[in-house]
C-alpha cells in the first residue's frame, strides 16, 4: 500500500502528490520530483517505494527538499538490510526522518522503527506514538528487534545479503534469457519486476498461476501501468526468503527457467501440459533444501 493511498489515513488526513519514473530510462525522473515540489510546495517529500528495483538517489531528494523547504522522510522497509550492509546507499544524513519495517531484508520480527539523528523531531515523534497512538510495548517483539540488529551487525548477515543480492542478478539473467522482459531492465537490489504485457498475460493470472506450483509472487503494476490495480500487468519478485533456505545460484538459474517456461505456456494457452512438471521441480528443490525448522 503506497503512501498517500486514499484508502489509508496517510491519503485521507493528507494531500498527496505522486511523483513518475522517467518513461525512457525507468528510473525516478529527479526533474519531475522537483517540478512537482516547486508547484505543490510540501510539507515532506516521501523517498521510498515498494517496488523499484534500482537505487534511491537520496542526496538528490534532499536537494530537491531543502529548495522547498520540507522535511525528507526516507522510506526503507524494503531495502533496510541492504542499506545496514553497505548494498545500498544509506539515506543518512540526508534524511531528517527514516522509517523502515523490521522483517522483509531486515529478516527480524513485524514491526517497525522510526529513526531520526535530529533531537527536536525525536522528541515530536516520541510524543506522536504514545500518548499519541498507542501504547501497550510488545515486549517479545522488542526482543526478537534487538535479536535481528545484532545479526544485522555480524559479517554472516553481510555475506547473506550479498548473497540476495547476487541472486537477484541471477534471477533477472534468467528470466530475460528465456524470454521474459523485465520492468526497469534489471535490478540494483533484492527484487524484480516481470512486465507480462508482451506476453498478453494480467499480473493477477499470472501470479495466480505461479502460486498454484509453488512459485510465490504477488502481482504489481509496471511503469506506464494500463490495467486496473486489481488486474495489473506485472509480478513482483524476491530473492531474500529463498537465500535464507540456502538456495543459490545455480536454484534461481532454474527457477528463472521454470518461470519462464510456465508464464509462455499460460499465454499460449498449453499451461495444464506442463503445470505439474513444473510444481513437481519445485518439489525437488525444496525438499533439498528443507526448511531449518520443523513445520505442524
């Protein structure tokens, strides 16, 4: 859920103004943010996103922020263990605020952190969670936080976050071998984003697909999106959960391929011929690399 959705508090207590990538190069265009913050002149300007593959010029919104007067809010849920890690480049001290979730590349429990190196903000956003909103600390998941910092900290959690990152670049090499385009061309971090429209597939079909044999993604809208939030004309990807299992260079080669291979046969209409090789692939790989946990 984007900031500033109107079915969030975000978009109905806010005004919010979106600002596009560059249709050309798919990257945020850093023009049109500024344009946009010269006419609307904001309160904050948000640097975050939940599907962009690539780097977030951080410097270059807080330029953009400081012409205009706001406050730069950096939004790194998605990104947080590349950022701790040095595979992203940090939005200290160009922030005045960062908020980041504390599971997706973080790999802790759900929840959250609000950071900020300015003591009058600290202060204002203290006040603003409790008495302002909640109360009630959960004190395991305060816990479980500090258990996932202090693996954020160890040269293991470094390695495994080169190790996702690594095979985001092998995933995406994959995929566009064998046919599939990728929105944005590639990807800088963890994730990609599959553009379905050459192949005339929705997003919501082709991740439900996927889902059946056990290739979890999500369906999401591309740049230059034409179909409705529902429908969209992409799925979005991920490497963290399946480098945790252990899976490495050689799996998301394959599992590309396999991708591939089920996406092509959904557009052509053959996807009942090869539907359960490909779940019993998944099958093979997964039961070599069990889960290191047991599971009811």
């Amino acid at each position: 859920l984007t900031h500033g959705a109107p079915v969030n508090f975000s978009g109905k207590w806010f005004k919010a103004v979106p600002y596009a990538v560059d249709p050309d190069t798919q990257r945020i265009d850093m023009d049109h943010v500024r344009e946009q913050a010269l006419a609307h002149r904001p309160k904050m300007i948000i640097a975050g996103t939940t599907a962009y593959p690539r780097t977030i010029p951080f410097e270059a919104f807080r330029k953009i922020a400081d012409e205009v007067g706001a406050y730069l809010v950096a939004d790194v849920a998605h990104i947080a263990g590349l950022v701790v890690t040095g595979h992203h480049s940090s939005p200290f001290p160009h922030a005045h605020v960062v908020t980041s979730t504390t599971h997706k590349t973080l790999r802790g429990p759900r929840g959250g952190v609000i950071l900020t190196q300015e003591e009058t903000l600290a202060k204002k956003i203290n006040m603003a969670v409790f008495p302002g909103l909640q109360g009630g600390p959960l004190m395991h998941v305060i816990a479980a936080k500090a258990v996932a910092f202090g693996e954020a900290l160890s040269p293991d959690f470094a390695s495994y976050i080169g190790n996702v990152v690594n095979n985001a670049q092998v995933l995406a090499t994959s995929l566009q071998d064998h046919g599939i385009k990728l929105a944005f061309s590639g990807t800088d971090n963890h994730m990609l984003i599959a553009d379905l429209r050459e192949l005339g597939l929705s997003g919501a079909h082709a991740s439900r697909v996927l889902n059946e044999v056990g290739l979890v993604c999500n369906k999401n809208t591309v740049p230059g999106e034409t179909r409705s939030p529902t429908e969209c004309s992409g799925i979005r990807l991920g490497t963290p959960a399946c480098t945790t299992r252990g899976l490495g260079e050689k799996e998301f080669a394959q599992i590309g391929q396999m991708m591939a291979r089920l996406l092509k046969a959904v557009a052509d209409g053959t996807e009942d011929s090869v539907k359960d090789s490909v779940a019993q692939d998944v099958r093979r790989m997964t039961q070599a690399y069990p889960l290191p946990y047991p599971v009811a």
